[in-house]
C-alpha cells in the first residue's frame, strides 16, 4: 500500500513540477520577484499532495523568528522535501544547486530563472568562491540565502558536521544567520522511493547576530543549537 500511495504522488508530483516550469518558461520576461512566486506556487500544491496520497502532513513553528530583510538560512539537509518547501515559505529566496540541474530541459530552465546560486561540487574552492560571489549579490536584491551546510544528505536523526562557508557569507555582508532544522527523513527517507505517512516537524530558531564572533564560531553555535534542536522533534 506505500508503495502504491508513493506511485501516485509522484504521478502528482511530475505533473505538477512539468506545468509550473512550462508556466515559469512561458513568463521569462516577468520580474525576478514574480518568477520566485510562480516558481515555488507548485510546491504549496505538492505539499497537499503529500498529504493526500501519503499521509503526511507539515507542521511548523517559529514563524515568529523569520527576519524582515535578508539573512542566510542555515538548514540540515534530509531529503528532496526541504529544497522545495524552504524556497517557498522563505521568498525570495536563493538557493544553493548543483549546477548539472540547470542542464535538465524544462525544469532546469525554470529553475535558472529564479536565480539560484549554481555551483560545481566537484570543485569545492571555487564553489566556495561563487556561494560568497554570488550570495553577496543575492542578500544585496533583499533575499534570504538558504544553505545547506552538511553539503550532503543526512539519514533521519542524524546531522553530520557544518561547513562555515554559510557562516562566512553571513559575517561578511553583516546580516543574521536563520537556524532551522526538520525531521523530513522520517517521512521522505534519502535515496528511498517509498514515502512513510506521519508528520514532518520543522523549527525555525532565533536569528544570531553575526557581528561579534568568527565564522567558525557561528558555525559551531547555528550546529549546536541544531543537534538540541532536532533531537526534540
């Protein structure tokens, strides 16, 4: 029975994902900030989609916490569920993809027009070069710049240590580092087709000022405050 709920959202999920990009594609012309709208309108759907055929259903806290203005968003890294959910309830927003994405017909042109910050992992240094490069121009447009710093996924319940390159934009260009942490691998395991029905648990922490302390000192606090944090959800 997953694996047939599981069949028939990802039915939903293709087509879904092919409309909008057509959607998006067809309106090339139209302001970033309307292209960041029509580009994530899809993943409000895909969430009711989720819950429909697979029984699982969102809940969030800490709205209260979301900035005004532009901050980077330090969030752990799950599944597939984050990278669509975050760039939504987080517009505008920039995110970190592998370049290879924009290649995709369609979806990867989609994509590109929102602006995400592609990068090559297979060339970290100038990948570090082009998330600094690239995120300073994005948070100068008023966006939040959301990244995940495991640099791969992690297994349900786990979380693996932070790269400070998020930490290094953040102090850079003086804004906030945003804390956020889910519990999305219980529901939508890494590298599994089938999806587990129960509830995905998302907290949104307190903004920490990135003024006073080093990178690396950002670094350990956005990933101390991760590891208490999700082991509460």
């Amino acid at each position: 029975m997953s694996s047939f709920r599981t069949l028939l959202f990802y039915s939903g999920y293709l087509v879904l994902l092919a409309s909008n990009s057509l959607a998006c594609c067809a309106t090339f012309f139209l302001p970033l900030p309307y292209q960041q709208s029509l580009g994530t309108a899809s993943s409000g759907l895909i969430t009711w989609w989720l819950k429909m055929t697979c029984g699982i259903e969102v809940v969030v806290t800490g709205f209260e916490n979301i900035p005004n203005g532009p901050c980077v968003v330090i969030s752990n890294h799950q599944s597939s569920w984050e990278t669509f959910f975050l760039q939504r309830m987080l517009k505008p927003a920039s995110v970190i993809v592998k370049r290879e994405l924009l290649w995709i017909p369609l979806f990867g042109w989609a994509l590109s027009l929102s602006k995400p910050i592609a990068i090559r992992r297979s060339q970290p240094v100038a990948a570090l070069r082009q998330v600094l490069k690239q995120g300073r121009d994005s948070l100068a447009r008023g966006n939040k710049v959301i990244i995940y710093p495991e640099g791969s996924r992690s297994l349900a319940g786990e979380l693996k240590g932070y790269k400070s390159s998020a930490a290094a934009l953040a102090k850079s260009e003086h804004v906030p580092i945003l804390p956020i942490v889910h519990n999305a691998g219980d529901c939508w395991p890494a590298h599994r087709f089938t999806k587990n029905s129960g509830t995905i648990k998302l907290k949104i922490g307190k903004p920490i000022d990135t003024l006073t302390k080093s990178a690396k000192e950002l670094t350990a606090i956005a990933h101390d405050w991760s590891v208490v944090a999700l082991s509460t959800l």
